[in-house]
C-alpha cells in the first residue's frame, strides 16, 4: 500500500447486527444507495461470528484477531466470584488493531467501537463506543470537549439527547452527531486508518423490534454518514464488516436456571440475597420509564418481601396484570428494587451449577478452590461437567425439537491465557431460534421475550484500489478482519491472530509479537451504563 501523509487509506465501517438478510431489503428498496453501491462494486459476503454472537465479546475479537480464550472477554459482564461488573476496555487482555498500527507509525481515528473505555495510549484518537458512559473519557484527553463545540454535540447513547425516549428523531440525531465527530477527527488528525462503529443498526431490533419504519430511518441515516465520509475523504480503501447477525427467533425461550433447580442442581430465594452486587439496572417485566428505581426501601418492598415467602411472586403478579391489561401502568410505578425483593432468584454460592447472564450462552460450575463457596472438588469436575453437558445435549422442546446445535466444553470454543474466565460449559441455541435466559419464573419453557435477536452470520464487504474486487469471501469468520487490516497496511499479522488475510489481499509476513501487557482491570461500576445494557436486554 502507498500511503501519503493525508491519505485515508482505509475505512472501516462497523454495522453493528448487520447481515445480508437485514441489508439486502434495504438495498431492494433504495433505502441505502451508498451500502449497496460498495456491495454491488467490492467483494462481499456473510461474515461467520464467534460464539457467543453478542456485541461485547464479539468487537474484541473483532479488533484483536483472537478469540475471547485469549482476549478475556466473554459477555457484557465480568465475574469475580459470585460479583459481577460491566466489561470495559482493561477486561481486553490483547492489542486492539490501531494499537499495533500504531506500533508500526500508523496513525487511527476510532469512534465508537464497542469495549473500547477507558481509552488506551495510541498514535491518534479515539471516543468509545457501548460499555461507556455517556460523557466518556476520550482520547487524547479534551478531544470530545472540541467535539461537542465543533459539532453541535455528541452523544454515545440516543437517551441522552432531547428527543422521546426511543424515537426515530433520537436515532437519527445520534448517528449524525457520530458521523460528524468522526469526520472532524479525520480532518484533525489526517490518520492512515479511520474506524466508526454504528451501534443503533442492532439497538433499533432490541427496542422497537419489527418496527420497519425505524429500521430504515436508521439505516439511511447510516447511510447518509458513509455517503458524507466517503465524499469528503475519498478513502483508498473501505470494509463494511459487523460482529453478528440479526433475526426473527421463531422457537422458545428455554429458562435454563428452571432446568437446574429441577435437576437438583441449583438452590433459590427471594429477596434479593441471590446476587450480591446487583444493580437497581436490574431487568424486569413490570418495570418501564427512568425513575421507577428511586426509592427509599419502604413498606412496599417489605411487604413484597413477605408476600413472596408465601409463593406469590413478581413473576406471577406479572403474568395476571397482563391478562387484564393492567401491567404496564403499575408496573411504571413499582421500584426496581421491590420487583427484586419478589422475585426468585438464584442462591450462587449454595449452588453447584447455574447460568450467570444469558449472553455469554453458558452453565458456571460453583467449583471449590475458584468460588468463594464451591460446591463442586476439582476431583469431581470433569465428571459433574460430562454429566451437566449430557443432560443439557437430551432437552427437547415441548415440540420435540432439540433445544440445542451443541452443548460442549469451553474448550471446544475458547483457547488461550484467559479461558478460566468463561463459563464451563457452552450452549449453542439451535439456529438460534431457540433462546436461553438466566431468570426464574416457575416454568422451564415460554415465548421469546425478544422476538428478534443474534443470529451468527454477519456480513463483510470490500472496495479499492489494494483490494482484489473480484475475490470469493465464502468461509469468512470474524478472526479474519484483523489480519486483513494488517495486510492492506503491510504490516505482520501477529502469529497469535486466530484468523486469516481475507483473500481479497495478499498475505502479509506471520510475526511473534512481544507479550501484549495491559493495564491492570478496573471498575465500570457505572449505573448509566447498567441502565442502558438493561433497555437493550442484555442484563
């Protein structure tokens, strides 16, 4: 590749959730012009995802090359014991791509690229993406001050903005403040590699699912950014790449935890002891608007409390509001911490098994000597572990349907330094039209509270000048796009990577890098961003 000093030589454009059943639509209908148009002239086709398919672990893999054994992170949250905490940049125990451009001489604007705060030191700068907070730092320090003065604002989330919560005219103000904050920072810094992330083109499916006018509005103002990027900096070369897919779920919701109690595996109570640190964030089907978590533990909570130490819980309550169409006005009135004092809820440390959050698509193994209580001696694990892994591989759905495509050993997925962070043991729902959750509701099978949801084919595209246009993109995984960056830039691919150039280049060198040595991990402990995680269904 040539590079001169203020050339753009390559865009990447994350759509997060984007794939070829969501774009091609879109395409057909004229909604994006400046997408299809990339398509139409690059090479292009469905990108394979990681398992789990879910945006906090998928991105790192993404922008490291490595699978989450080696970068560390597996889900959304992090668990220290029977604690948990939101994933955030030093949860990543591997170098980002622009940190080994930079390594190189190559400079790197980033915005919004998921798991990317607190910002690390790097030739160019960077604002981050989801996990941050609202006002996050940046780098270099200042930057988004200069932003938000130059560009009439800026915002990671569409919350933060005037508009109604969750409306189109949020959707579209936060994707153009995105795409001007980024064009200001490619003026500013005149970087060799410019990376902008849109999170709404997934967040769009979580909050107004099947909604088609505010799928296309998102879209075409995606768009409409590309478009202005594109124009303004004529980038010698540009990928199109997301880190899942996205999809009716069409099958059932299987409640996993109900599967171990049944089994004998798992222990549960009422009244909030179940999760040590859990936040007022906490997700649950009576609760809706932005101030029904303030409160101050009073009789209501408390007589919550006793009416679920005789069995009529939350979940139940929930279930006949609905049926007479009352949940949703006095589910706006209860506080988040009395649906929890109702609800059952798993005793960790007095079990020997358990799902901890349904998007990292795995059963933990309370086992001694790794949990503060551990239920299970290492001289048991493997054993318990088969056992646990049988017993999930037989679940049929009241259909008669396998629940899962594979029920398997960490192992089978992860490999690295870091894979004691992940759960035990691997649930692969069955085309994912099948769901898992974590939550106790007395029944192990229901509808999909989430009508649509990940699937594990994302989507790749590629145009330019280095870019052979012509080449099949059939096997692409989501490994693959950070060697390939490597090579467009002819720098050596880390022999760690855990994917393939792309052969839309030329291979680059296989380099041993020196041990990547990250800063030591610190709290997210943030409650905005608990918040924000909750709205999409993630915690």
């Amino acid at each position: 590749m040539n590079c001169s000093d203020d050339d753009l030589q390559l865009l990447v454009v994350g759509l997060d959730a984007g794939c070829l059943p969501i774009l091609e639509p879109l395409f057909e209908s004229g909604e994006t012009p400046t997408l299809r148009r990339l398509f139409d002239i690059g090479a292009s086709g469905p990108l394979e995802s990681q398992i789990p398919p879910w945006t906090a672990s998928a991105w790192p893999s993404l922008y490291t090359g490595k699978n989450p054994g080696k970068h560390g992170v597996f889900d959304f949250l992090s668990f220290d014991g029977y604690d948990w905490d939101v994933v955030n940049s030093t949860h990543v125990r591997e170098r980002a791509i622009w940190e080994l451009l930079s390594d190189h001489g190559l400079s790197s604007v980033v915005v919004n690229v998921p798991v990317t705060h607190p910002p690390r030191e790097f030739d160019g700068a960077l604002i981050p993406g989801l996990t941050a907070p609202e006002d996050p730092d940046c780098h270099p320090e200042g930057i988004l001050e200069e932003i938000e003065a130059n560009c009439g604002g800026y915002r990671v989330y569409p919350q933060a903005g005037p508009e109604p919560y969750r409306s189109i005219e949020g959707y579209e103000r936060t994707i153009e403040l995105r795409g001007k904050a980024f064009r200001y920072l490619l003026e500013r810094f005149a970087p060799e590699f410019g990376f902008v992330q849109f999170q709404l083109t997934d967040s769009v499916f979580h909050e107004r699912p099947g909604d088609k006018k505010a799928i296309e509005a998102v879209y075409r103002a995606v768009d409409r950014e590309v478009a202005a990027t594109i124009e303004a900096f004529d980038p010698e070369n540009l990928l199109v790449v997301s880190d899942h897919g996205m999809g009716k779920v069409r099958g059932r919701e299987f409640r996993v935890n109900e599967f171990l109690r049944d089994r004998g595996y798992l222990a549960a109570q009422s009244g909030g002891e179940g999760m040590p640190t859990w936040s007022r964030a906490y997700q649950n089907d009576l609760l809706e608007g932005d101030d029904a978590g303030d409160h101050e533990p009073g009789a209501l909570e408390r007589a919550i409390e006793v009416a679920a130490a005789f069995g009529i819980t939350t979940q139940r309550v929930a279930s006949a509001l609905d049926l007479v169409g009352l949940k949703e006005p006095i589910g706006r009135r209860v506080p988040n911490d009395v649906i929890r004092a109702g609800s059952e809820q798993v005793d960790f440390p007095e079990s020997t098994a358990y799902v901890r959050s349904k998007s990292e698509l795995g059963v933990r193994i309370n086992l001694e000597g790794r949990e503060p209580n551990g239920q299970v001696s290492e001289d048991e694990y493997e054993a318990f572990r088969s056992e646990l892994i049988e017993e999930l591989s037989a679940v049929r759905t009241p259909e008669g349907d396998p629940m899962f495509d594979a029920v398997e050993p960490r192992e089978r997925y992860f490999e690295g330094q870091e894979v004691e962070r992940a759960p035990d043991v691997v649930t692969v729902p069955a085309a994912f039209d099948n769901a898992i959750v974590a939550e106790l509701t007395g029944e192990r099978f229901g509808d999909p509270v989430e009508p649509w949801n990940h699937k594990r084919m994302g989507v790749v595209a590629a145009a330019g000048t280095d870019v052979d246009e012509s080449a099949s993109l059939s096997g692409a995984t989501i490994f693959d796009v950070a060697p390939t960056i490597c090579a467009l830039f002819d720098v050596p691919v880390d022999e760690a990577m855990d994917g393939e150039e792309l052969p839309i280049v030329a291979p680059s060198e296989r380099r041993q890098y020196p041990a990547y040595d990250p800063e030591p991990i610190t709290a997210t402990d943030d409650a905005g961003v608990e918040d924000r995680l909750s709205d999409l269904g993630y915690l």
